[in-house]
C-alpha cells in the first residue's frame, strides 16, 4: 500500500511540475525575465503620410450628383481648370479651415510626421510601388490642380487630403494616405499649421485684372450682399457660421427641388427666384434675386457651385444693413427641410443659372 502511495503521490509531482515548467516557458517567451511583460503589449506602428493622390471629379450636370464621393484618379485639371483632385475617401473640410495655420509650427509638424515619405520640404516622393505613378507625389511643387489664389480655397484643397486620407490610383500601393484628422493623429490646430506650411512652399500670384480666378471652395462668411473684389476673389457668404451639410453627399432632384422652392421660397425669391419683394432696413431694401443669382457664387465647377449655394440653404443669413425685415432662414440647422429637400433646392437653382 505505501508503495501504491508512493507511486501516486510521485505521479502527482511529476504531472505538476511539468504543468509549472511549462507555463514558465510561456511566460518567458512572451515576457521575457520581467514581471511587466511589456513585450506582451500591442506594438503601435507608425504609418507615415504617404501623397495628397488626386481624382477626378465628375462631368457637370444639373443636378447635385457632382458632389457624390470623388472618384480616384491621377487627372490633371480639364478645361477651364475646372477638374480639382480629390481624395479617394470622402467627407467634407474640417475645423482646420477655420483656424489660423502657423507655417513654422507646420514645418515641425511636417519634419516629423510628413518627410518620411514626401521628402525635406515636400521635395522628393518616396518610392510607391503598386502605384499609377510608381512614387509618392512631391508636394513642392505640389500639383498646380490643387493650387488657387484664393488662400481659403487652397487651403481647403489640401485639409480633404489630411483630413481623411487617401489611397492613390493602382493595382495594389504599397503607401496610402493617412486620415491624420479622421484618426485624431493630429489635432485641427496640427492640420491648421501643416496646411500653412504647405501653402508658404507653393506660393501662387493673385490673377491679372480682368482675369478668370478660381471659384473658391470655401472661405469665411461674409454679409449675404457682398459682391467680388478685384480678380473675382471675394465670393458671398451668409453672416451665420458653419460648414456644408449632408446635402452635398446626395443627388438632387430638379423637378423636386422646383416643388420645394414653390412652397417655401416663392413668397420672398418670386416664382422662378425671378424677383425679390421688398426688404427695408437692408442697404440693398429688397430680398436678392436667385435668377440671374450673385454672379460671384456662379462656378463651372458643380461641386463649387452647389456649395456655395448650401451655405445659405443650411445655416440661414442675416443680410447687411440696420434693420433688416427679413432674415433668410437656416432651413437645415432648424430641420425645416430635410437635407434630401436641400439638395433638390440647391439643383433647382443651379438649373435656373445654367441656362
């Protein structure tokens, strides 16, 4: 019996230290000879910013189908420079834009997250394989299809690209671009002063008098009745804040949008936004007509042109002058209309100026 109790309590041992010893080598392997096991922790890669990867946008039209996620592609600019590149992925311009950049802080914030694939001062593109273009694209010179005389406009160009990132055009790229606003990689003020960076590297002269400028994309508001300065620049904006609304991602519907505009823009637009009624306290003392519409929110360029137009749509405006009788409404922040209402709105009044 003391036998058969050696036996067992042997087996025992034996079976527990072997449950010990492996475990130890476990740990060992994953940890190393320390108790914080540091070399079990996730490792965080670094992914470097790759390229701002243009893309075509899509043919004009009269709808709002121009503003669908821009397609990807390596085009230069068409006609008229019309074509501006955009990122494969989609989404709007951040609070970047409305920040003031700082180029020297940009220029830290680049040697540090930027060089490693753009090269010092955005000079020389690493190579790419996988790639169109076989290489990420310098920025400096950056592709002149993104450059505009227009400060806000340029800078917007550029914030879509970091904002949210990019994949460019080929079979299979070996570099993509990050979504350093997307991913909270870098904060807006960061976005803000690389942008300003950028722009200081590729400076653009303003156009000649009686020159065609560049439509700008955005810029900050500015009174509902304010008309183009010297080379066209200037562009109305409506006196209240914020960005495009969700509208601009969906197609609008012209005959929709002509229903639309009768039940809620009529009573101040006149029927085919043909006649403003009469607005005193304004310096302009009427409601501004929408065919022929302000000439400075015309652009070749649908996507522009749709923008320009959801600023007030969205978030309303109060025109210039001491009293105004009547305020446009922010028929998108009050969900008086519906984004999908927005979009046949604005396709309906592009329709009108595109005659």
């Amino acid at each position: 019996m003391d036998d058969f109790r050696r036996i067992m309590y042997g087996v025992l041992i034996a079976f527990v230290g072997t449950i010990l010893t492996w475990v130890s080598i476990v740990y060992i392997s994953a940890c190393g000879l320390t108790f914080t096991c540091h070399r079990a922790s996730a490792v965080g890669y670094h992914t470097p910013i790759p390229t701002l990867q243009v893309a075509t946008l899509p043919a004009p039209d009269f709808s709002v189908s121009h503003v669908a996620t821009p397609t990807l592609g390596t085009a230069s600019p068409g006609q008229g420079g019309d074509q501006v590149p955009r990122p494969s992925n989609a989404g709007g311009p951040g609070e970047a834009v409305n920040l003031t950049g700082d180029a020297s802080a940009g220029a830290q914030v680049f040697q540090a997250n930027c060089v490693p694939c753009h090269g010092v001062e955005g000079k020389q593109g690493v190579p790419n394989p996988g790639t169109d273009a076989g290489a990420v694209p310098t920025l400096n010179p950056i592709d002149p299809a993104l450059t505009s005389p227009d400060k806000q406009t340029f800078a917007t160009n550029l914030d879509l690209f970091i904002q949210h990132g990019s994949t460019p055009s080929g079979p299979n790229p070996s570099i993509s671009m990050p979504a350093w606003g997307d991913s909270g990689t870098l904060t807006q003020q960061q976005v803000a002063d690389v942008i300003a960076y950028l722009t200081s590297l590729n400076p653009v002269k303003a156009p000649a008098q009686g020159a065609t400028a560049v439509t700008p994309v955005v810029a900050s508001p500015t009174p509902e009745t304010g008309s183009a300065g010297a080379g066209g620049e200037e562009i109305a904006r409506p006196s209240n804040p914020g960005g495009p609304g969700e509208a601009l991602n969906l197609t609008g519907d012209t005959t929709a949008g002509a229903q639309v505009f009768q039940a809620n823009c009529v009573p101040c637009h006149g029927p085919e936004g043909t006649q403003g009624v009469p607005n005193p306290g304004t310096d302009d003392g009427s409601v501004p007509i929408l065919n022929p519409i302000d000439p400075t929110m015309v652009s070749a360029d649908n996507k522009t042109f749709a923008y320009n137009i959801d600023l007030f749509v969205q978030h309303g405006s109060t025109p210039a002058g001491p009293n105004p009788s009547i305020s446009m409404p922010a028929w998108g922040d009050q969900n008086a209309l519906t984004q999908q209402q927005i979009a046949d709105v604005i396709a309906y009044v592009m329709s009108l100026n595109k005659k």
